[in-house]
C-alpha cells in the first residue's frame, strides 16, 4: 500500500488529529499514532504534526502505508512467563490508569534487535476489560520506575497532554558520583542528541532540570533527587554530567571509570520514583515506586541515608 495524501473535509474542520483517525482508522492504536508522529511518518501539511493539533478543512494528511492489522495486533500471545512478569509489577489500578514499578533493563517498546518490551506484554493487563491499556510516555530502557499506563481513551489523551505539557510533576532519584557544588538548584543547559548521547550545546533545545541533595558521602558518593521541567532525551544523565556528576552505572555518560566501584551494581541508579496525577484527578493523586532492590543495597553500601 502506497502512501496516501487526504484532504481534511470540511465536516472534520476543527477536530483534533488524534480523533481524526479515530474516527477513519478506528483500528490504529494511540501508541502507534504517536510513533508514526515521532518519527514524521504522518505529517500535516508537509510538516511534523503533535495529536492534539487542530485541523482545518483542506490541510493535507500524508498517511504512510498502513497494513490492514497494525503491528500492535499482530503481536504474539503474551507468554505465561510474561503476564506473570508484568502483573508482578503493578503498583496502582483503578478505571482509568495502571502504573508500573519497571524494572532496569527492560525497554518501554520494540526496536531494532528488541524484541520483549512492555508493550508486548499489556495484553495480560486487560482485566476486566476489552482492550489492553495503552501507552502515554516512556522511560529509557535502563531507568527503573513509574510507568503510567491509561486504561480508555480519555485518560489517554489527558495524561498525553498532561505529559507532553509537563503538568504531572515527576521525580527522580539518582546515585551519582561526587558532590554538586550546590545543595539544590536548577540546571539550565541546552541539550542536542548527536548520535545516541545528549550533549550540552548554547543553541540546542531548551532543558531545565531542579534538583536536591538528599544524602552524601564525604565527596565521594550523593543521592540527588531530580525533576525534569523539560523533556529532553537522556535529559537528567545529561545534566548530572554537565555539573559534574556522572549517574553511577552509567555506561554512556559516567564511561569507564564508573567500573572503579567494582563493590556496586553496573546497573543504572537512575529511578522514576513520584508522579503528581493531581491536574488529571482534580485531586490529590501522588503515587511512589520504590526503589529496586540493587539500588536499596547500593545505597547501604556506601553509607547513604534514605526514607522511603
């Protein structure tokens, strides 16, 4: 199937992309939209388009080539072995959402040479309902943590939009090498990914990260604890570089000589520990992940003090 060029109609005037192809591809799941979005494959108008832009009547939708089953419905059955991984670690349920507690190690979604990946897995975490929860955001592969999932349409698009527009105060834990100079503060460092790294540049995309000094050891070790006021990728590793730093267990930003504490895990002690769901439930809605076990021991290892 080649790609094809649709001309919004004038009924569709005013409706969002994401229910514009609700409503003529009915099949195509949010998760797939938002990557054929992210990588340019659907386009308005020529241009790199975002779910909730508003269309006009005669703009023009590039549609790439669609199998009559999306990728997403084609998965494999989730193996035994799975659905019991991924109820294992369930931390929160209720109508509308299901969070995850994601261990490091495990990708959020397939790609090259990936082929398990939670969202192989959502299919054992219908429950009591018809379609499997969908995904809303990512974290990287080696970052342990919250992993929101929505479990209809609407939370979907509100918690996308509550993402995407940084509205749910998320934070991190991070054991890292050394002291920052300062006990808190806000890193204001440009970011551009060149290659698989971010790297800080004067004209990249903006990315601010504030963060606290929760406990240290001497000038050897500290735990910080980081929000992300931006979205960039890899955007707290990279910081925590830049101010001097380094994420222990970092292979791609700390090197080699994260491998002198030999006595630690090589995992990366990067943890998505809180998320404030405030704004969606127009109430008070904080949720916690605590922290895997190597990063607990690690922490005891050198001396860190920590309250859950």
């Amino acid at each position: 199937m080649a790609v094809q060029l649709v001309k919004v109609k004038e009924q569709d005037d005013g409706m969002r992309l994401n229910r514009w192809f609700l409503k003529y591809y009915p099949d195509l799941p949010l998760s797939r939209l938002q990557k054929l979005l992210r990588t340019k494959q659907i386009k308005v108008d020529g241009k790199k388009a975002e779910t909730n832009l508003k269309l006009e009547s005669g703009q023009e939708i590039r549609i790439p080539p669609m199998e009559d089953k999306p990728k997403e419905q084609q998965k494999r059955k989730v193996s035994a072995k799975d659905a019991e991984f991924i109820n294992s670690i369930v931390i929160y349920k209720d109508d509308n959402i299901i969070v995850l507690n994601k261990p490091s190690g495990i990708a959020v979604q397939g790609g090259t040479n990936t082929t398990r990946h939670i969202d192989g897995m959502l299919d054992a975490l219908k429950f009591e309902n018809e379609e499997a929860p969908k995904l809303v955001h990512r974290i990287d592969k080696n970052t342990s943590g919250l992993l929101v999932l929505a479990r209809n349409r609407k939370y979907a698009e509100a918690l996308t939009k509550g993402f995407k527009e940084h509205e749910l105060p998320k934070t991190y834990l991070a054991l890292v090498r050394g002291v920052p100079k300062k006990k808190s503060g806000e890193i204001n460092a440009p970011l551009e990914k060149v290659g698989e790294k971010s790297i800080v540049v004067g004209d990249g995309k903006k990315a601010v990260s504030a963060y606290e000094v929760v406990d240290t050891v001497g000038e050897r070790f500290s735990l910080v604890r980081v929000c992300p006021l931006t979205g960039r990728t890899h955007q707290i590793r990279a910081h925590m570089e830049y101010i001097g730093t380094p994420i222990v267990g970092d292979d791609r930003y700390f090197g080699d000589e994260r491998k002198k504490y030999s006595i630690l895990s090589d995992k990366l002690h990067l943890h998505s520990y809180k998320i404030n769901l405030s704004s969606i439930y127009n109430a008070k809605m904080e949720i916690k992940a605590p922290l895997p076990d190597y990063f607990k021991q690690d922490l005891k290892e050198v001396g860190i003090q920590f309250k859950d």
